[in-house]
C-alpha cells in the first residue's frame, strides 16, 4: 500500500483488512476480469459492521495518478474511486491512461506479480463477444488481511 499516493484510499483497505471485523467482512471481495498484457480487474466491496459498502465509503476524491501507471501499480478502475480495482500488467508505463486513474498501491514483489501473470491465463470469456471486455470464466475470491510482518498496520494484502 502507499499511503503517499492516496492516502483515503489505502485507509479504505486497511479497513478491509483490520482483524476485528468478521471473516465476512470482505465476503464478495474478488478478480473478475482478465486482459493478457493489461490488467487484472477485481472489487473490494466489503460490508463493515452495521452494513455498510465499503470500497471508498464515503467516496475519496480521485485524483491523479503519482506517475503513469508502471507494470504492478493498483489503482481504482475505471477513473472512479472504488470499490472495483485493477492491477497495470503492461511492458511498459500506460502512457495512453495519463494520470487518470488515483493509484494507491503497488505489487508487493516479483513472486506476486508472477502469480498475477499466471492468474490472466486462467480460462476466460468474452460474453460481449470479439472485442469487449475479457472476464473470467470462475471468479477468484481474495481475502484482504495484514500482511506479514507490517506490525506498524501500514500494510495489507490480498
């Protein structure tokens, strides 16, 4: 996560991830949408007790990127502000998406960011047909929790 890019947003996650909420918390949490060479496209909508949408909740301001996207950076689909998320996979800094998308995390590692090349070739479809939108025949629930090590609970994962 990096606070130093958007902070509203990582706060939003941190949320998601806190151990006092309930397993189900983060419940329809999940990769729905695959582009080979572009993106991984998923959601964070999470209930925090007493129901309430989480995600961007209330909604943070977007604002621009730090940077063009680079391969592994996260940011809010779509230029809104969440909950629906998608991982930056290309070759090369997304010149063509400027800085209009509010980027908020980036992929841990090298192990991470292989095991998100491995997940856009999982079987996918395209219901629209040729040219639209590929998503993926199974969606893959993701838990957000602490990560590993981050005591200071500056960090999450999924």
């Amino acid at each position: 996560l990096r606070p130093d890019w958007h902070t509203p947003s990582v706060d939003s996650v941190r949320r998601l991830a806190s151990p006092e909420l309930p397993a189900a918390a983060c419940s329809a949490c999940e990769l729905y949408r695959v582009e080979y060479g572009f993106l991984i496209q998923g959601t964070l909508r999470g209930i925090l007790p007493p129901n309430k949408l989480t995600g961007c909740t209330p909604a943070p301001a977007c604002q621009p990127g730090p940077r063009l996207m680079q391969r592994g950076d996260v940011g809010w689909a779509g230029g809104g502000a969440g909950p629906d998320f998608f991982i930056y996979l290309g070759q090369k800094p997304a010149d063509w998406l400027k800085r209009d998308h509010t980027v908020w995390a980036e992929v841990a590692d090298a192990e991470s960011l292989a095991l998100a090349d491995r997940i856009v070739q999982l079987p996918s479809h395209t219901p629209g047909g040729a040219g639209t939108m590929r998503f993926l025949k199974e969606r893959l629930e993701i838990n957000v929790v602490p990560a590993a090590g981050g005591g200071d609970g500056d960090s999450a994962r999924t």
